[in-house]
C-alpha cells in the first residue's frame, strides 16, 4: 500500500517512520524544501516534495498539517485523487473539518492521534510515538465503512487504541481533557508574571521544578496550535472553561472561609478521580 503525508512534523514525520518499517511506500509533501530533504535522509519517506501531485500515488493520504490548513490543502489535493483514495487527518477538532472536508471528498475519515511530545519539526518525529495511544476516529454516517476500517487497521499497526465516535463526541471530550488543560496552564504561567515584584519573580523562575514543569508544560507551546483549538473548538472551550471558573472560585471560597474541612474533601474527591484517567 502506499501511504501519502501531507505536513511533516512530528506527527506525520512520526507516522511515516512507523509505516515505512513496516512495509509500506511512503511519499510525504511538505512546503519547504529542507523537510523534505531531511524527511528522505531519516528514513521518513521514500520520497518527498513540495508539490501535492506527488499525492497522486496514495491509497491513504494522511494530511498532518495545522487545522486552518487542512480544508484548503484537500481543496487543492482533490484534483490529483484517484475515485478510491481515502483522505484522512490528525486535527485536534473534528466536526468543523469533517462537516468541510466530506463535502469535498467523500472518501474522508476524520482522525486523531493523541500523541505527541513538547518539540516539533521532522527532527521531532520518533518511532512507536503511538504506541499504547488513544487514536480518535470519527466517522459520520454518510462515510464509507472500507474507508473507516483502512484507517483504523493502520492507526492499530502503529499500536494505537483505536476509538469511534461522532465529531461532536470528540471535541467535547477534548476540551475537558486536551483544549482546557492547554489554557489553563497558559493562564498559569501568565499569573505567575503578574507577580509585581521581579525579584520575587525571579526567585520563583529559579526554583521551579517538577510541578510547575509539569502543570506549565503544554501552555508554554506553540502559541499557533492555541488560537487553533480555540477558534475551532470554541463552543466547547467556553463551555469548560466556564465550568473550570466556577470550580476554581468553589476552592477560593474555601481558602478565603479557612474552611479546611471542605478544601480537603475536594482534594480527595479529585485525588480518586484522576485514577479514571487514561494517564
């Protein structure tokens, strides 16, 4: 089978190492011609470009690209497609690019992986990234079943949990989870600067450790991917962040009362609770 990239960073560099050791062809397109250099010297793919009529070679094209640029690339991908060619996507939302991208090309399977790393970039892109992880498809009624299931056999070959749900599903569950954490670690390190004193500041910057590392990794990211999610997933982001607002001022109201009791019961009702997470 051959498998085409469009966008390789570290997922669809990520993607292509996987396939490639097991068999397949993999023919990657990117905008730059460097990546596409560095793609064929790692191993990545067994030929690249930055022209998408390479894509014409495909039976499954992965578009591996940031969300605002998947329904225009389809657009232009669409001419160089065979009848049978399923496309799919790794986006982080998932019903404004279905409801787009199906109208122009039926034989699309909404897609995402949820893996990934603090860095970017083909240099980025490392074997069995996927492994163990959860992989979202989110097919809609109108989309062919061959189509779904070619996906969700190759998102098994990475060893990926394959997951099915509506797009709507999806994006509500990502928001709690993925969009919300995002934010809220973004507001975290945006809180911390407010300190009006810079020598506290400073003193802070140097001892943080595991914990602000931790809570603080995924706000201090690509600055691109966070305007995304929220412009695509908007609805459900407020939503959330409504609720994380409120949540937020319940643990204020037991702090400003010194109103123990209550703060530690919440404590250990979220301690029980993050075990029921896929961590």
């Amino acid at each position: 089978m051959n498998i085409g990239i469009v966008g390789l960073g570290l997922i669809g560099g990520s993607i292509g190492l996987d396939l490639r050791s097991r068999g397949f062809n993999v023919f990657g397109v990117s905008s730059r011609l460097q990546t596409c250099s560095r793609a064929q010297a790692r191993g990545v793919v067994n030929e690249a470009s930055i022209h998408l009529s390479l894509m014409a070679a495909a039976d499954v094209v992965f578009i591996c690209t940031p969300l605002g640029s998947i329904e225009p690339i389809v657009r232009e991908l669409v001419p160089y497609l065979s009848r049978d060619t399923i496309v799919t996507d790794v986006g982080s939302v998932k019903t404004p690019i279905v409801q787009a991208v199906s109208s122009l090309w039926p034989n699309f399977v909404g897609g995402h992986p949820m893996a990934g790393t603090a860095e970017s970039g083909i240099e980025a892109a490392v074997p069995d990234l996927f492994v163990g992880r959860p992989y979202v498809v989110t097919p809609t009624p109108q989309t062919p079943a061959l189509a779904v299931d070619k996906v969700e056999e190759i998102a098994r070959l990475l060893g990926a949990k394959v997951y099915r749900c509506e797009p709507e599903e999806h994006d509500r569950a990502v928001a709690w989870i993925s969009h919300l954490p995002l934010m809220a670690s973004a507001t975290l390190v945006a809180a911390c600067d407010r300190e009006g004193d810079r020598d506290i500041v400073n003193l802070a910057q140097h001892l943080a450790s595991s914990g602000f590392r931790d809570t603080s990794r995924v706000g201090g990211g690509n600055p691109e991917l966070g305007v995304m999610v929220a412009k695509y997933n908007r609805e459900e982001l407020l939503r959330s962040l409504s609720i994380y607002r409120d949540s937020l001022d319940e643990f204020i109201s037991d702090i400003e009362a010194e109103n123990w009791h209550a703060l530690e019961h919440k404590l250990k009702l979220t301690q029980q609770a993050r075990e029921n997470y896929n961590l």
